[in-house]
C-alpha cells in the first residue's frame, strides 16, 4: 500500500491510495472460509459449502468491506505519522470510478487542512467590568430582608404598601391566576387609584397597559406566555382574596442570628458589609462571564485566517444524518462558520501556553467541590478516603468528567485572559452594569 500527497493550494489537498492485491487478499480469504463454515445455503451441509458458490454469493461485499478497513487505518495512520491537522474527515473523492473487477485500486480523499496562523490576545482593549453593591442596592437589600422577616398584619381595605392575594381572570386570554402583588408592583397611575381602597371581596377591572413597569411582569403576575407579556392591552378582573400590611421585622441581635447565626453580624453596618460581600462575590462571577464573552468575541473578530469553505461545506453535506443539498450545507456551514473559528483559536491557545487540564487538576478540582458541598451540611473535616471513595465515583461518570472539565478549562482561559489581555477595569454599579453590557 502507497499514499502519497499533493498539495492544491494551503488549505487543500488531495491523498491518494494505491492498494494491490497482496494488501488485502489474505483478509478476504480468511473471512469467506469463515463464511463458509458458518453460512447456511439451503442443499449444502454447513462447511461443506464449495468456495466457489462462497465467493459469488459474498466475495464483493467482503472484498469491499475489507479494503475499507484497511483504507480507514491506512488514512488515520498516515494522518498522525505525518502530522497533518485536517479539519473534518478525508472526503472520498473517486469512490464512483472504483472498479472492484480490478486485482488494484487507488483511491482519492479530500482533505481540508487547518490554517497556519497567530493570536494576539493584547491586540484590543477589553473591558472588564468591577461591579460594586452601591448604596441604593444595600439599602434595598436591608428593607427586603426586613420585609421578608416582618410579620403580616391582616386588613380589610387597600392602603398604599400593602400586598394584595388574589385571582386574576380573563376570558379573552383564558386567564385564571392566583398571585401576590404589592401596590408598589402597579406603576399605571389609574390602575392604583382603582386599587386603593377596594376591600377584600371586592373585583377591580384593571387595564395590562402599563399596568406594570416592566412588561415580564405580565407573565408573572398574569401566568400569559412570555411571547404574549410584551405590549399585552386587555381588561383583566382581580378578585382580592386577602389584603395584608407588613410590618417590617428591627434590625436587631436576633434578625441578625437568624441570618447569619449567632454573633457574626452584630450592627446594621457590618449586616450591610456582609451584604456587599455576598453581593459583590456573585457579581464577579457574571463580570466573569461577560469578560470571557467579550474577549472570544475580539479574538474571533481580530484573528484573520482562510478556511477550506467549498471542502468543509461539502463535508457537511456528507457527513450529516441526512444528505443536504448544497445550499442547506452553505447556510449550515455559515451558521457553525465562528464556532469553528473559535475552536480553532482556543486550540491553538491552549496548546502554546499549556492551558490543558490534566487529571490531577481534574481530581483536586473534584475534591474541593466536594469539600464545599460537605460544608453545607456541616460536614467541615471529611477524611481523606471518603474524598478519595467519592472522588472516584464522580470521575468514573462520563458527563461528570465532561461538564466539571469544561468547568476548569474555562477557568484557565479567564485566568490567561486576566493576566494577558488589555483589560480596562471598569468600577460600575449592578443596575448600570446589565443596562450597559446587556444592551
């Protein structure tokens, strides 16, 4: 057997196989006369069947299978001897011209080659937003918690802050919604008026139209589909089942054990501390995110490469569950065009800067998970063998070992982002954060 390889341009090339008889035919004798011993052919006892009738009833289907065989070793050894980085698979490219009559075969493959080419990581200014807990945020947080921990006081008649349990129904919309809202929910001028000093009891009809500040708040309040919550104009009915007033619990020594357990918070200013840390440790695992976002965003934008598009769109086409048509290919290859960009540049990055995840850093990482998980339950100091027992567990599951991974190679990037890219910090508050990054 002989391959060779001739280059078409940087990203194309064609290999061809020469295979001769003596590379195959002794598989193929060695699988009919088990053919033979095996078959059932209706007038011959089973190994007594003639080798003639043997090769005309299966020689051609075993002669094919065997030269594939031997084909797809021939191409994923030559592939990883020679050190080809290929994208897709080998496309067949003469498979119709084969005569399988012949003693000799050579066949053609396709191959689409990766492209040469460097990344910059320094190359653009990022962004990398510090989002702080600001005052406003603190200060509703505090009166959250001490609503939440308030005591109900039950009334007849709507007053401005009280919260309202009942049913909202509408024929037109199939409504029937049982909800809590609290006066500060409704920000329609009219719709409050006509809330303020219903009693319980009563039915209020009250127009969806900027009933509420933020159109999700339909499908909260109302149950309706998300799709039908943006820009809903009907009348709904609100039976009101309960009117409460709450009364917001002190800022004292025992709200703050119950929160915290005793003795860790001990003033309104350490409760707000403990707030903004809590607060500003979620944030920066979605500033996180956001800068991980946007740097793979810049890479892929600012890292100019080719691609073998007419070979890959074919190798689309082939290799699917079903056959697609040429424009079918076109449009798949162009929907899935920037996450091969991106695989391409994160490869290339982890490989230059050793960013891959090894097994002992998969086991550890395993390991304080489960560390942190125990802790919650009060479980502060497991012992060595019950990490190591369940650790084994956890990494005996594919998918385990998959997502927790995908978890640590993700890390790495942040971190080669981090110490690498041109970041420009940005100290910002949470609510201008999501209007200026989610925009």
């Amino acid at each position: 057997m002989n391959i060779t390889k001739k280059d078409i341009d940087k990203l194309n090339a064609v290999l061809t196989v020469e295979v001769a008889k003596e590379d195959y035919s002794a598989n193929v004798e060695k699988v009919l006369n088990n053919y033979r011993k095996t078959a059932n052919i209706p007038g011959f006892r089973k190994g007594h069947i003639p080798m003639g009738m043997v090769k005309k009833q299966y020689g051609k289907a075993v002669l094919v299978e065997e030269v594939n065989k031997l084909l797809q070793d021939a191409l994923h050894k030559y592939l990883n001897e020679e050190k080809l980085d290929v994208l897709g698979n080998p496309l067949p490219k003469n498979e119709a011209e084969i005569d399988w009559n012949a003693d000799n075969y050579s066949f053609e493959f396709e191959l689409g080659l990766a492209p040469e080419f460097t990344v910059d990581v320094n190359n653009k200014e990022i962004v990398h937003y510090k989002i702080v807990a600001d005052d406003e945020l603190l200060n509703n947080q505090v009166k959250t918690i001490r609503k939440q921990y308030g005591k109900l006081i039950s009334k007849n008649e709507v007053e401005k802050g009280d919260e309202i349990t009942g049913t909202f129904t509408s024929e037109e919309k199939e409504i029937e919604k049982k909800t809590t809202i609290t006066t500060e929910d409704i920000a329609g001028k009219k719709q409050l008026e006509s809330l303020l000093g219903a009693k319980v009891g009563d039915t209020v009809t009250l127009k969806t139209k900027g009933m509420f500040a933020d159109d999700h708040d339909n499908q909260k309040f109302l149950g309706v589909a998300h799709d039908e919550a943006h820009g809903l104009d009907i009348e709904v009915s609100l039976k009101i089942e309960e009117v409460n007033k709450r009364e917001m619990a002190e800022l004292n020594q025992e709200l703050f054990d119950k929160l915290f357990g005793e003795g860790v918070v001990t003033s309104e200013a350490e409760l707000k501390a403990k707030i903004k840390e809590d607060a500003e440790g979620q944030f920066a695992q979605q500033s996180d995110q956001k800068l991980l976002n946007d740097v793979v965003d810049s890479l892929i934008e600012n890292t100019k490469f080719d691609l073998p598009k007419e070979f890959l769109q074919r190798w689309i086409a082939m290799t699917g569950e079903k056959r697609l048509s040429e424009e079918e290919a076109k449009a798949e290859f162009e929907r899935s065009e920037k996450g091969l960009r991106y695989q391409l540049i994160e490869g290339k990055l982890r490989t230059e800067n050793n960013l891959q995840v090894t097994f002992d850093e998969l086991k550890d990482h395993s390991k304080n998970m489960i560390k942190a998980q125990m802790a919650q339950f009060g479980q502060t100091n497991p012992t060595e063998e019950e990490l190591e027992s369940i650790t084994a567990r956890i990494l005996s599951n594919k998918e385990e070992v998959e997502r927790l991974s995908e978890q640590l190679n993700s890390a790495k990037l942040l971190n080669y982002f981090k110490e690498n890219a041109k970041l420009k910090t940005k100290e910002i508050a949470y609510d201008k954060f999501i209007k200026e990054a989610y925009a």
